[in-house]
C-alpha cells in the first residue's frame, strides 16, 4: 500500500508530508482546491507524464516521495531485483521535476530509468478517473486481465513457451533454406572448380619442389662442367686416383723389406683409395642425373606454372589448393545431404507449430469459459450502480492461425452498450464520464478476488450520481478496500461516510497582497470529519441540520 507521500514545491504545493493507511481513504474539497494536483504528484512519482509546468512558481525544481509497504513476494520486488537494485524493506519512489523540463528518478535512493520507475508504479498504484485512458479502459490490457479472472495464467505462459519453441524452429527452418538456396545457386560452379582440382591433383609443398628442379635444370650445363672437372681430377691422367695407385704400389713393394712398419700406411692408402672410387661413382651418377633435359624443364615449368595460375584464381596458397579442393567438396556434399536436413527441420517446424496451436486453441476455449463469467460479475454489479440498463460483454475474437502471436489466438476487448438494443463499443468510446467511472468500479470489483495493484485510486467515480447510487459505489468501494488500499476523490457525501480514512484538501487564503495561495491536506479526525460531510450535504452554509444528517450518515456506515 501507498504508506506516505511527501511533495515538494509542486504546483501550489509548498511542503506536503502525508502519512496514509490501508482501508478506504476518501480524499474531499471545494473544486478546484487542488485535488488533481495530489493526484498529478502521485501520477510523477510512480512514473507518469512530466511537465515542467508542475514546479511550483518560486521554485527551480519540485519531487514527490511515495513510499510503499508491499508483502516480500509482491512483483515490483522481483522487477528491482532482475534490475539489479535492492528490492528490501519498503520501496520508495522519488521523481524530481525541473523547471527546465529535465527530470530525474529514484528507487530506494537508486537512479533508475523513467521507463524501469513506470513498470515499478504500475505494479503499486492504479489510478482510474474519467479521462484515464490507461489500465482497464487500455484494451492492450484486456486478455491478461481476462487470464487473470479465469485463473489462466499458467496456460497463457504454455503459450508463450510454444510459441517461442515453435518461432525458433521457424527461424532454423528458413535460414537453412536460405543457406541451401545460395549453395544451389553455387553447385554448378563447385562442381566445376572441384573438377579442375581434381584434374589437376595438387600435393602439399610440390611447388617448392618443382621449383627447385626448374632452377636446378636451366643450371645443369654449368653444373655438367663442375662435376666432369672433378671426374677429371679423381680419375683422369695423373688425377687423385692414380697418384694413390701408384703411391700404393710403391708402399707394398718397400713393405717386404721394413717388417710391417708400413702396414698401417698401406691400409690407409687402400681405404682411400675405395673411397675415391666411390667419389668418382657418385659423381658419374651425378653427372648423368644432372644431364640438361630441355622436355623435363618444360614439363617441370607448366606444371608449376599451373598450379600457381590456379592458386591466384582461387587467392590461395599452392599448398592450400588440396585443402581448398576438400573445401568445395564438403560443399557438394552438403548440398545433397542439406535436402534431407532441410525435411527434417521442416518437420519440426511443423510438429511445433501444430503443438502450439493446439494449447492456443485450448487456452482459447478456456478464456470463452472465463468471458463469460466475467460478463456475469459485471452484470451483476452495474444494476445497484444504476446501470441497469447496460450490457457489458468481453468479446473475444479468435484470429487466423497466420495472425496468431505469442499471447495465442484471441484478441479480447471489454465492449459496452449503455441502452438496449444500441450496439457494442469500446468502454472509452461508448461511455459517459460518470458512466464511465461505474463501469471501471464494477470491473474492479469482479476482478479484485484475483489480484491487484496494491494501491487503487478513483478520481471522482461517483460523477454525476447519488442517493442510492452513490451509496453502492460507496458500498462497492468498501468492498474493495478489503482486499486493496483504495483512495478515492469524491464529492458524494453518501461516498466520504464509507471510508474509514478522511482527508480534506483546500486553498489557503491570502493574507498579504503578495502572498501565494498554497494547497494544503489535512487529516481530519472524527469530528471534523462529520463537518466536512455536513458541508458536502449543505454546500457553503453549514447547518445543525447538515450536521445531524452527516452524523447519521456516518452512523448508518459502522
């Protein structure tokens, strides 16, 4: 409930500290005393339309205070808490409007967004006046209060749950469709390309390779030379190999006559000599390897020079043209295997959507069921409210399974008729101001066994009635304030006597040619509430009379 509420220069509002309770509240005054200024303060505090226009005149800035006593397990504490802000103790609500038109919120002492305070006030406080064009008269608002009379709120979330399942499949669905439409568009091109690749059949570092065997070859006539030089010096006349021969053959002739002193030396000598046979082996293969080949050059240089042409086709490596060969063929592969996939994520898509649509369609058939309650409670309470003549109904009309969306298949309205055989409309549309105000507290009343916002505000809801009328709506609002804090700003006598809170706005006098007039609210205790009501029976001139009536009046209440 609205615990307190402190203003600060707003409007004609100087300095305000109010101190509110549960119950029924019963706000009264003169018109234009300043009544919708409490109201516009509440309204800035949990969120409502700034206007620069609401400082007061002498002022730079105003704010306004509320602070709420709410049960641990109320939603506001769970939207402050997924916001990351302390949602301990009571909750306390601070807006501070500038006169430059800038405006600054709080939430226990936290700044918060302007759009996070709205969500937190629309938990707390719901005002209903005449021209209010929010909260029951917001036919957005209309299928949730609905599950909410019939108790649908779990099956509504089933909905939404499917509906998200089945949007996801959906989304699966389409892109791999988009996805193999591209690579269809590809195919021809891959398969083309994959050909090429396979034709030509690159290997991982052949391009170092053959360009190594290309310099190699258009250097082999030098390189010839070198080598057959070397034979020459190895083995030609008087070359290495000789003179070891002929060394050798010295040695074994001089070793008979030494006793094996030069054994040693000879072995040595006949080791090298094997070696430089072998040398001169080598060099013979070498030389024969190395012959200049003018077809191997050619052969090795197209070869090359395709592979490079290939990898500046594709802006690739040349030892990457295998890998981008794999590439394009998973590519292929994709495509022929992506059909089957596609099926199968068609099939889900389906099979989601026909999930969805079956708990959409019970949970339609379920909110039928509930209208049709719901259009009993109304009924019931617009008869003592003079209203007796109305119908009310809540329509709920089933959509096209193509126009379904995540709150399932209905589209539900409160519509009026405010006299027989007149067509259905809108509450905003159809309705009077005063009849408009009675029909909003018979919803209220229906509704208020399933929940509502913890404080509920009526402006002027007894607008154009009274006797027995205002009575009911007194009686009705009673009612209400059973299960909710209830405020309500009213000029109906019959009204005031029911609530067990009384407060009374006015106007200060001026006393001084420059002084301001301020509005002023003060809590009235017994007797001086049973004045304010002889006044609203008498009007200015207050009479023993009027008192004796208020007195029985409020009597007729306990």
């Amino acid at each position: 409930m609205l615990a307190a509420l402190s203003i600060r220069d707003i409007v004609l509002i100087d300095r305000l500290e109010l101190a509110l309770a549960s119950g029924l509240c019963a706000l009264t005054g003169e018109t234009g005393a300043g009544k919708s200024i409490l109201l516009d303060a509440l309204g800035l505090a949990i969120g409502g339309r700034a206007d620069a226009g609401l400082v007061g005149q002498a002022a730079e800035q105003g704010s306004v205070t509320a602070v709420f006593d709410v049960p641990l397990a109320h939603p506001a504490r769970a939207i402050l808490k997924e916001n990351g802000l302390d949602g301990e103790g009571d909750l306390i609500l601070r807006r501070i409007q500038a006169k430059d038109g800038r405006t600054r919120a709080f939430i226990n002492d936290q700044p918060v967004s302007i759009g996070l305070l709205r969500q937190i006030g629309d938990e707390l406080v719901e005002i209903h006046g005449q021209h209010d064009e929010r909260g029951l008269l917001d036919a957005s608002g209309h299928r949730a209060l609905l599950d909410l009379f019939g108790g649908l709120e779990g099956k509504a979330l089933d909905v939404r749950r499917l509906w998200a399942a089945a949007a996801e499949a959906r989304t699966a669905f389409t892109e791999h469709e988009a996805l193999l439409a591209r690579a269809r568009a590809e195919q021809d091109y891959l398969r083309h390309v994959v050909g090429e690749l396979d034709e030509l059949s690159p290997e991982p570092g052949e391009e170092t390779k053959l360009a190594e065997e290309r310099i190699l070859m258009m250097h082999s006539e030098k390189i010839a030379a070198d080598l057959i030089e070397a034979q020459d010096a190895l083995a030609g006349n008087g070359g290495l190999e000789a003179r070891l021969a002929q060394a050798m053959r010295r040695l074994s002739r001089a070793a008979e006559q030494v006793g094996g002193r030069l054994d040693a030396s000879i072995a040595a000598l006949d080791r090298t000599l094997v070696e430089a046979a072998e040398a001169r082996d080598e060099l013979a293969r070498a030389t024969r390897a190395l012959e200049f080949d003018p077809q191997r050059l050619e052969r090795a240089e197209t070869r090359l020079f395709a592979l490079r042409a290939a990898a500046r086709k594709h802006n690739v490596t040349v030892d990457n043209l295998a890998a981008l060969a794999d590439k394009f063929r998973n590519e292929l592969a994709d495509i022929e295997g992506g059909e089957a996939k596609l099926a199968a994520l068609k099939q889900t898509a389906d099979e989601a959507r026909a999930a969805y649509l079956k708990v959409a369609e019970a949970l339609s058939a379920s909110r039928i069921k509930a209208a049709a309650k719901l259009d009993q409670e109304v009924m019931r309470e617009l008869k003592p409210l003079k209203l007796d003549k109305a119908t009310f109904k809540t329509s709920v009309e089933q959509l096209a399974p193509e126009n379904a969306g995540p709150d399932g298949l209905d589209r539900v309205s409160f519509l009026i008729s405010t006299n027989p055989g007149a067509p259905l409309g809108s509450l905003i549309k159809i309705a009077s101001g005063g009849e408009l105000s009675r029909f909003v507290l018979a919803l209220k009343v229906a509704l208020a066994s399933q929940g509502s916002a913890a404080t509920l505000i009526f402006d002027e809801v007894d607008a154009g009635v009274g006797g027995a009328v205002a009575e009911a709506v007194g009686l009705r609002l009673a009612e209400l304030s059973k299960v909710a804090q209830v405020l309500v700003v009213t000029h109906s006598p019959q009204v005031a006597a029911r609530a067990q809170h009384h407060l009374r706005i006015s106007k200060s006098e001026k006393k001084a040619k420059d002084a301001r007039v301020a509005t002023r609210v003060d809590v009235l205790d017994a007797p001086e509430r049973r004045e304010e009501i002889a006044r609203m029976l008498a009007g200015a001139t207050v009479t023993d009379e009027a008192r004796a009536a208020a007195g029985k009046l409020i009597g007729s209440q306990s």
